[in-house]
C-alpha cells in the first residue's frame, strides 16, 4: 500500500497575467474574483471524490501530511476565508496533517494581507515562499510583475518581524540584464540582509514568441550570473543542495526533496500534477473539469527519472544503484571525463555535480542516453 503524506494544491488566480508566465492561471477583475474564487472551491471539491477513487485504483491510501504546498498563481489572494475554506475541506476529508508537518503559502508583493497571513498561520502554515524575482523596478518592469520595490521590502520586512521560515524566489537571465548591466550580487545581498531561510534561484527560461526574447543575456552572462551567485550564497552560509535551491543549515524544502526523491505526491487543482511512486503513475488535472489525464511510467522510465532527479541534488547519485555490468563501467568512464572538466566529483561509485555541472544537466543526460545502450 502506497502511503501519500503529501499535498500539493495549485490555486489558479492572479492579480495580473505576467508575460513570461507559463503556469495555468486566470486574472478575473476585482468584482469577478469572489465568483471564480466560489468557482475553484467548487471545483476542489469534486476533485476530491475523483482523486479517491483513484487512490483506490492505484492501491494508495493517505497518511498524515508531512508536506503541504498551495502554489500558483496567486494563492495569497486567497486571503482570510481560503484558509477557512482549506481548513474545513481538509478536516471534512479527513486529511490530516502531521505535528511537524512543512505546510507552505506561496506569498507575492502587494497581494497579502496581515489578516490573510495570520488566517494561515493559524491552520497550520509556517512556511512561506515570496515570488519576489528581482528587487530592482526596471527589471520587475521589464518581466511585467506588478509589485515594484517598495512592495518587495515590505514583504521582507513583514516575513523576518514574523520570524517564521520563508523562502525567496529570484530570476536570473532577465532581459536587458547585459544592456542595463544587472548588479545581482548587489540584488541579493540587499535580499540576504532580511535574512531568509531559503532561495530559489530560477534562469528564466521563455519560448521564441516571448516579446523580449531577442533581449535576452547570452549563454556566457547567465552562466556568470548563476555561478558568481551561488558562489555568493554559499559564503553567506547557504547550502546550494539542489539545482535552483539554497538554504541555511536545516531549512531545505521538504516538499520540493520529495519531489527530487520520487516520492507520492496527491495534487488538486487545474494542472496540478501528482504522482504514485509504487505504482508509476503521474496524472494531471484538466484545468475545467474534475478530471485528470493519466500516464503509466515503464520501469525504466521511472529509473531514469529518478536518475536525474537525484543528479539535481547535493546528495548526487549511487551509480550502482541505477547501472550494472558494462553500463555501471560506461557511466564510471563517462563520470571521470566530466570530473576532468569541473562538471562533477565522485566518491566510490556515487557521483555529484558540481555547480558548473548543474548549467549543463540536460547536455549530461543526452550523453548518457548516447553512451548507455540498454537506454
């Protein structure tokens, strides 16, 4: 029996459609929000039903949560009556969580209140990550956030006076950053001064109809940017434990590690993705409709993934446990030529990227699917 002990909740709305943004999600105007709020509520609701009986089909069952994550969109629009509303949903389906269950609030600028905060708080959240991006207005312009600085220092401000765990997500590759000589060092050191727990670093990454695509930094400025920065937070005393992510000592993010883990995880809302570990199934919802689209993972697939998911993280990978006989010599060749290059250590037969190693994860992979035949 697969036993899920985490939640992930995708809330849809926004205050504003950012351009950059591919994450299911919806703006209504402020008159239409209590509507489309009623409606997604209405949603969860029959999704719930759908999702346990899929639980069933699948030979899963729920366990007390260790993670809960509500992500966006927006979900501090959800304000004061979402989390009375989350409160009584999961108490009526009897999903509990834990004593030391991570339940995390994504939290943009300018979108909180002091009432909404405490709402959550009070149902159990202590963890909450702040979609901040860039601390500069030009940049924040420039990716069509609707927060500017003066929201940003305020939320930092608001998050460290609470003395809670909280997290900040930041952009690298913004466009016009080589143009307007981006100072990110000088950005995040005014970021660490609030003292947060965790950042995630994320390289924004936008297909060819972006409409600053062609103002984009090249390869070498961001792979400057990623590496001058995590150069920067490891000496502040974080630990860069996962591709993107980097946190104080015992502040990583639970939820996100059982992702890298390959762990279940339950999901609800529109396009939300969950996962059964035993039984290799992913679903993702419909974004309409109390239904979701199934994929059955093959052995090897799952392997595979669970493979580089594992090469994302500071733990690295036990080669043995993913390779045998000629492949296991294959991968052990291939693991030295890029330890010559800076691209990973190894100790034994368990392998870990370096950071320069990280930047290029997917060239790595395809060497790998070159080199291993039974691939």
């Amino acid at each position: 029996m697969d036993k899920v002990e985490s939640l992930y909740i995708h809330f849809p709305l926004c205050r504003h459609l950012c351009n950059y943004c591919d994450f299911y999600k919806t703006a209504p105007s402020v008159n239409d929000r209590t509507a489309k709020l009623n409606e997604f509520q209405s949603l969860l609701s029959q999704s719930i039903t759908r999702l346990n009986h899929f639980f069933i089909e699948s030979n899963a069952e729920w366990g007390e949560l260790e993670t809960l994550y509500i992500g966006g969109g927006t979900p501090s629009l959800w304000g004061e009556s979402g989390a009375n509303f989350l409160e009584n949903f999961l108490e009526k389906n009897k999903i509990n969580l834990s004593d030391t269950c991570e339940a995390t609030l994504e939290v943009n600028p300018g979108t909180w209140t002091s009432e909404g905060l405490k709402a959550f708080q009070k149902m159990g959240f202590n963890r909450f990550s702040l979609g901040v991006q860039s601390t500069e207005n030009n940049f924040l312009e420039k990716i069509d956030r609707v927060h500017r600085k003066n929201e940003v220092l305020l939320t930092l401000k608001k998050f460290k006076e609470l003395g809670v765990n909280f997290s900040v997500d930041f952009m690298l590759g913004l466009p016009f950053s080589k143009e307007l000589n981006r100072n990110i060092i000088g950005e995040l050191e005014e970021i660490t001064s609030y003292e947060p727990d965790h950042i995630s670093l994320y390289i924004l990454t936008v297909k060819e109809n972006y409409p600053f695509y062609k103002n984009l930094p090249d390869e070498d400025w961001i792979e400057n940017e990623y590496l001058s920065v995590s150069e920067f937070l490891r000496d502040k005393g974080y630990e860069h434990y996962e591709v993107s992510n980097f946190c104080k000592p015992n502040k990583k993010s639970i939820h996100n590690s059982k992702y890298w883990q390959g762990d279940s995880i339950a999901a609800l809302g529109p396009s939300a993705t969950g996962y059964f570990s035993e039984a290799k199934k992913r679903y993702k919802w419909k974004t309409l409709s109390a239904d979701f689209e199934i994929e059955q993972l093959s052995e090897s697939s799952a392997r595979m993934e669970k493979f580089y998911l594992g090469l994302r993280t500071l733990e690295g990978v036990d080669l043995v446990t993913f390779f045998e006989g000629t492949d296991l010599k294959i991968m052990l060749d291939l693991s030295r030529e890029w330890s010559k290059k800076g691209l990973c250590e190894i100790n034994k037969n368990r392998l870990f990227l370096t950071p320069r190693g990280y930047l290029i994860m997917d060239s790595l992979m395809d060497e790998v699917f070159i080199r291993v035949k039974s691939l």
